[in-house]
C-alpha cells in the first residue's frame, strides 16, 4: 500500500495508510503522454443526461450496499435498525460503484445508437451491482418472475442476496446477460473477445479488475484483438477499472501512473483514453465511450468497403476511480473508501458494533432511495430514460446470451471413412471432416488451436480455409476459421465467448498441455450446471477438446510432453456434462467428432493418435460401436470371445494395439488359454449403473465383462482414474489395471510401453496371471510363460538401447 513515512533515530520505518494514494513517478519520458487519447469533455453532456445518469448510479450503488447488508427494510420507510441487518454479511462492495457507472453509460451509448452490447464482468464479485442494474432495467422480471419492478420486487431482491436459495455474490448462470462464471479471475476479456467473433454487429464491453488484470491469462488476452477482422467481426470495448486495490494490497495497475498504462496498452496495439476526473466523471467517460465507439465505427466501415486498416489500433479506456466511492470515508481513523478496507463488506460488525451501525445508517440515507423511487417502487422517470425501450436490446435481455444457439450442418462422415485394415491418421481423417465442416458453416464454427494444428495433423482444415491472424499479411482480411495463438487460456476463453453467444467450437491441443486450462474448464462446466437448472437458458453447444500428441507417441518430446491428466480432470465434473471417448481408430474417432459436433450441453474429450494406426472397424461397424460405447472385438477373442478364461480390455489407441498383440501372442504361445477382448470407446460407460446417463447396467456390463472371470484393463490415463470409475461394480478383486504410470523420456514408442506396463507382454502375463485361476492347463505352463515374456521384455529394451529403435514389425497389424 502507499504511505507515508517518517523515520526515527533507529532507522525504522513507521507506515500510515492513506486514503486513494497516488502512484510513484515513473521514468518514462513525458512524451509518452502524447500516446494517450486527449478529450474535451467540459459540458458535454447535457444536465437532463448528467442528471438521469448520476440518479440511475445512485439507486444501483443503494441497491447493491443494501444487499450486502440488509435483510429487512429495503426501502428504509422506517427507520434503519440493527434488526434489519443481516446475520452473515457477504460480498464486495469495493467493485460495485465502477461496475454501475459504466453500466449505466452502456445504457446511455445504446440509445443513443441502437446498440446490441453485452457487459462482461471481469470483477465477479461484483454482483450485486450488476443485479441493481439488471432490476432498474426490469431484466429480472423478464426472467425470474419472482424479482419484479416494484416495491415487493426489490424487497426480496435485497434480501435473497447471498442468502440460502437466493443469489451468491459473483455474477453466474442465474444472472440475465452473463456468459462468464466470474468466480476465477483472469478470463474476461478473451470470453469478450470470443462472443464478438462472426458476430459483426455485437459490441462488448468487458471491464476487467485491475488485480484480474495481474493474472496471466487476462495479460495474453489484451492480444486478442490481433484475432479479430473487422470485416466480419463485432468489437470489444475494453475498460480497465483501476480502483487500486484488491483484497489487502494495492494493484499493479494501481501503483502505474498514466505514462506507464500508455506505454503499456500502446505497445499492446490499442489507444488509451485514460478517465480519471471523479469530479466530471460522467462527461468524462461519455465523451470517452462516445469517441470509442466512433473509433470502432471507423475500423469497420474501412474494413467492411474493402479497404481494412493494417494493425488498426482499437480504442481502451482506464477507469481510474477510488474503491469503494459513495460508500463510508474511514473507520477508527484508518481509511475505507480508496482502500482495500472497502473491497468486501466495510462494515463488516454493522449488526453488533454501535458505531459501525451509525455510519452504514448515514451511508444508506445518503443515497435518498425515496427520492430515487415513486410510491409503487418504480425507477423516477429521469432514471428510466436510460433504459433501452426495446427489451432486446437490455443488457439483461440481448439474445446472444441466452438463447442464440445455431446447429451446425454437419456432413455425413462415412464418404471419407477409411478402409478397415489399413492404416491411417485418425487426426488426419478429423482434418478432412472438419474441413467440410468449415466449409458447410462459414460463419458458426471456429477451431481454436495452440500453435499445434500443423503438428497435429490437422492440417486438411486449411484446404479450404485459412488461419485469422490480422498482423500477418498471408493470413489477414481471409475469413479464416482457425484462430491459433500460444495461448492455452486465449484458446479457452474465445471458445467459451464463442459457444455462450451460439455458435460451436473445437479445440485440438497436445493431450500434455490441456491441463494448462483445467481450472478454466471447470468453471465453465459449473456455469453450464447452473445454466441448465435455470427455466429460461435454452441449449447451448457443446465444448470440444480434442487431444492427441499424446503421450503413447511423445517418446521422442520426452517427459514433460507426457501427462494425461485432463482426462481426470474432465471425469470429475457433473455426470450430466462429462463426456469421454477414446475412439480406437480413424472411423471411430470420425463418428465421435460427428456425435459430438452435434451434442449439446456437455463437456466432451476426444483422446487419439495423429500417428498412422489400424482401421479396425469398417464405418458401419464403427457406428455402432461408438453407439454402444464398448463392444467385444470378435475377430481378437477366442471363438469370438464366447467362454472366456479372461477379459482383456482396451481403452485408448495405442494400448488397444496392445491388448490385441497381447491376444496374438497369447494365440501364438498358450493357445487353449481363451481370451476375450474388449475395446471401451465411451470412458464414462464403465461407471457403475445410474452414476452416470451412459453407464451400463449391471447386465450390460456382465455381458461384455463376464460375472466373475478375471478383468485386465490396459487404460491410456492414470489407473487411480479407472479405478475411481470402476467402483461400486461387483467383484473387483478380479481386475487388474494398467495405465500411465508416470514414467517416461526420450525412447522409443514401444519402449515407452514397457515403461509404464501398457506393453503386449505384460498385458499377456496379466492375462497368464488371471486365466490361471480357473483354467489348469494354463496354470500348469504360467510359470514357463511369464518368464519368457519377461525375458523378451527386457531383450526389447536392450535393442532398443543398443540401436534407438524398436525392432521392425512390431507395429504391423496382427493376424488371427
């Protein structure tokens, strides 16, 4: 925090706190300022304008401080008692202020210019400001009938506020106009950005928390820009809120004075118009949002009549405000607004402590909600002028965030399936399906790739389409459909934009390096479970990850390229939006990506190999085996899998080609030992009856497992991930796992088999191991066997040691 100092004999430094602290100088050169937007709004607007937009902040910010606090009372039309508070306070009111004012110049720029904007908050703590909004505008009404416009309405609205079955404090699912969980910090801006693409009449206005500005994914995201063709795109208006402070320190942007914000968004490509004069704040950031408007207007316009500016530079503005303002100046001589004293609750012993009391009882009054509000509980006339008179084009009500899903025509994939005993790509075959659907839907699908599409083999994309990267000029202006950058989280964050607003995307990505977006995954999936549980979000697509580079082929990346851990990450989400398959070949993973193209609603994860393998499956038969999630693989069982003495099961691309050898070696070496296999395509089948909507019955898995004959699983994630899946079946004491188990370098593909277990002769000793329990004949050989299978698994490692590669053949198809 900033302070001011004094020093004593002993050197040391004693701190006190002030209110609002300026930053420090920085040593740019003053010419710096000259990169700054330069605007005169003395007068600007007209005192009917300053008026309704100074009542309409007033009433919001006393809606929202009310919710923080009371639980009775709403309207003070008695006088405020410490009865009237609430038990447990809970929220932020240090936000609200910054989000109501630009709320409500959103509102004034949309009248006046017949806008369609969204307001994405950055600040998700700031709900109650946001709901305030929402109430003024008779969006909650709209909505949740249970909220109207009146006296009663706003009663309940004030009370139910992070209360059991009301509202929780960060702006979610259930809140009309959001299309961004606000829970976890850093993602705003790239779900802005996301929501305009293909969208060329959408504007957003993302304000973004300047401690939400330090994380890493909103720093990548301030590049999206570089993503957006103004020709068919919408635009963002970037607003960074600088009250200065977070929880309990000041910010970066906070302690930056304003040549170093220039510098900084200057070089980021943006012009920085920086408002900060609280005293002429709305004339100052009216003139500020018109003159961004007409920014964007003039990209456009250049852009759309075939002359595009080459790296225009897109209007930003930083809002320099105090924390917390309008609400209480200090506390026990120690400050409250323009500190991180304001940023929860500011009084937080209102109910208890005399004095805290008798400053939130001023702080309310202050406001005067009976002047803000007419004797039925409506917004006064003034206030009402700045609500858009066309209910679509409320920021509550635009229907891009609730109900703007367009399917997508889909192409049927079995033209392009692959003849079943050859080898092929299946990333390849993806390639060549997703180029006709880019093609098919020009404007409502759009793959989101990390710098990997190439590598992944995924390149057929480009034979009809382009990347749309505007600052290179091969790519510029083109339409393109892939929107690629380094940037995990910018991939995650435009997709989500992407998908609330509509439309479908896909993301391919190296398995490894999903993991870097998990936690944004998440909340996206607990966005979606609180979509649905609402009744007025429709359906929306669904997610789409599809990873390959997986660790079965990254022996030659080495260790740190190996980590299937997003599997496990996906499994943990609601039942009801999880969804993961393995396809084991080309036409099973073209079914797959077909299906979940389709689907709805889900989080779906594709797992596969861009590396040439078998075509097991003619197309039909891939069909419906990807319809029933799992099937017994005759042509690799005995006597086509009837009477088994074991089970062995794969799941995932490589470690099937295993259990298949594995059975062809078995074939070779023990053949009265009769083996079942089993390929699971559909992970989530496996859970046990009821837990999830595609697990089997106890039946359905008896007839593919068998009641009690052993069960050996060669599994491409983490065993504890199976196992967690598995539990609750009857008898697992018969089932053996084997999976990634964390072991790997730089080796061969086959050698990374038998680092982690997954190889053919250790899935042909588990099934020596398991078939010896009820068969004698196999029992009596096992010994003699397993040795040999040991014996050839170190040989393997030594050849591959002695000469880099693994021995020729190993990776034909087998033959039964």
């Amino acid at each position: 925090m900033s302070t001011t100092t004094t020093t004593t004999t002993s050197s040391v430094l004693h701190l006190k706190e002030i209110a609002n602290p300026p930053p420090d100088p920085s040593l740019l050169p003053d010419y710096v300022q000259d990169l700054g937007v330069k605007i005169n709004f003395k007068d600007y607007l007209s005192s009917e304008e300053r008026c309704a937009l100074v009542k309409f902040q007033q009433l919001a910010d006393y809606i929202a401080a009310s919710m923080i606090f009371l639980k009775s009372n709403a309207l003070l039309e008695r006088e405020l008692s410490q009865d009237d508070i609430k038990f447990r306070l809970l929220g932020h009111w240090g936000t609200c202020p910054g989000l109501t004012i630009v709320y409500a110049h959103c509102n004034r720029l949309i009248v006046k210019n017949d806008l369609n904007m969204i307001y994405v908050v950055g600040p998700g703590h700031g709900a109650p400001a946001i709901l305030a909004d929402l109430w003024i505008e008779d969006s909650l009404d709209a909505f949740l009938p249970e909220y109207p416009r009146s006296k009663k309405g706003l009663a309940k609205l004030i009370k139910s506020f992070s209360w059991p079955g009301g509202f929780p404090s960060h702006v979610n699912a259930e809140v009309p106009g959001s299309i961004h969980e606000g829970g976890e910090l850093g993602y705003s801006l790239a779900v802005a950005y996301g929501a305009i693409m293909d969208k060329p009449d959408l504007i957003v206005t993302c304000i973004i928390g300047d401690g939400e500005s330090e994380s890493g994914p909103l720093a990548a995201a301030w590049n999206s820009h570089k993503f957006i063709d103004p020709a068919e795109s919408g635009a963002v208006i970037p607003i960074l809120h600088a009250n200065g402070f977070k929880i309990s320190e000041r910010t970066i942007p906070g302690t930056s004075d304003d040549k170093e914000l220039i510098a900084l968004f200057s070089g980021y490509g943006y012009q920085v118009r920086i408002v900060e004069d609280l005293k002429d704040m709305d004339d100052d950031l009216a003139a500020s949002m018109d003159w961004a408007l007409a920014q964007i207007k003039r990209i456009q316009t250049a852009a759309r009549s075939g002359k595009p500016i080459v790296k225009p530079r897109w209007p930003m503005i930083v809002l320099r405000t105090p924390k917390g303002f309008s609400g209480p100046k200090s506390l026990n001589d120690e400050p409250i607004e323009g500190s991180f004293h304001s940023h929860q609750v500011p009084l937080p012993e209102a109910k208890t402590n005399p004095k805290q009391f008798r400053l939130l009882k001023d702080w309310l009054s202050s406001y005067g909600v009976d002047k803000l509000l007419t004797a039925d509980g409506q917004p006064i006339p003034e206030i009402l002028s700045l609500v858009p008179k066309e209910r679509s084009k409320r920021m509550g009500q635009v229907r891009e965030t609730f109900n703007g899903y367009e399917p997508l025509v889909l192409p049927d994939w079995k033209p392009i399936a692959k003849e079943k005993g050859s080898q092929y790509s299946a990333m390849k075959a993806v390639g060549e399906y997703l180029d006709d659907v880019l093609v098919n839907n020009p404007k409502t699908v759009r793959i989101f790739s990390p710098d990997e599409l190439v590598s992944n083999k995924l390149d057929a994309v480009f034979n009809h389409t382009n990347r749309d990267f505007q600052s290179d000029p091969l790519t510029r202006s083109k339409g393109g459909r892939v929107t690629e950058v380094l940037s995990e989280h910018c991939c995650q964050g435009w997709m989500q934009g992407y998908t609330l607003t509509g439309r479908v995307g896909v993301f391919p990505s190296y398995e490894s390096f999903l993991g870097i977006i998990a936690t944004m995954m998440v909340q996206y999936a607990k966005f979606m479970k609180m979509a649905k549980e609402t009744k007025w979000r429709r359906d929306i697509a669904s997610l789409n990850y599809i990873e390959t580079s997986t660790w079965t082929r990254q022996e030659h990346n080495g260790f740190s390229h190996q980590n299937p851990a997003f599997i496990g990450t996906v499994i943990k989400v609601k039942a009801e939006t999880a969804r993961i398959y393995l396809p084991p070949d080309a036409n099973c993973f073209l079914s797959t990506v077909q299906h979940c193209l389709r689907s709805k609603n889900y989080v779906n994860l594709m797992v596969g190999s861009k590396a040439p393998t078998p075509i097991y499956l003619t197309a039909e038969e891939a069909e419906a085996h990807c319809v029933a999630g799992a099937s017994v693989w005759r042509f690799a069982s005995t006597d086509g899998g009837l009477d088994p003495d074991v089970v062995l099961v794969g799941i995932g691309v490589e470690v099937t080609f295993e259990v298949i050898a594995a059975a062809a070696l078995l074939k070779k070496k023990m053949p009265h030992l009769r083996v079942r296999v089993v390929n699971v395509t559909d992970l989530m089948i496996l859970q046990p009856d009821r837990a999830h909507p595609h697990a089997l019955s106890d039946e359905g898995f008896a007839s593919l497992f068998t009641d009690d004959k052993p069960i050996h699983f060669n599994y491409h994630g983490y065993p504890t991930e199976l196992k967690g899946l598995l539990f609750g079946r009857p008898n697992l004491d018969r089932v053996t796992i084997a999976g990634y188990d964390e072991e790997g370098t730089t080796t061969t593909t086959l050698s990374m088999m038998v680092l982690n277990k997954t190889d053919r002769w250790s899935v042909a000793v588990h099934a020596i191991e398991g078939a010896a329990r009820c068969n004698p004949n196999v029992q009596i050989q096992s010994h003699l066997l397993i040795s040999e299978f040991e014996h050839a698994r170190r040989k393997h490692q030594d050849y591959v040691f002695e000469n880099g590669k693994d021995p020729e053949g190993l990776y034909d198809t087998p033959k039964f």
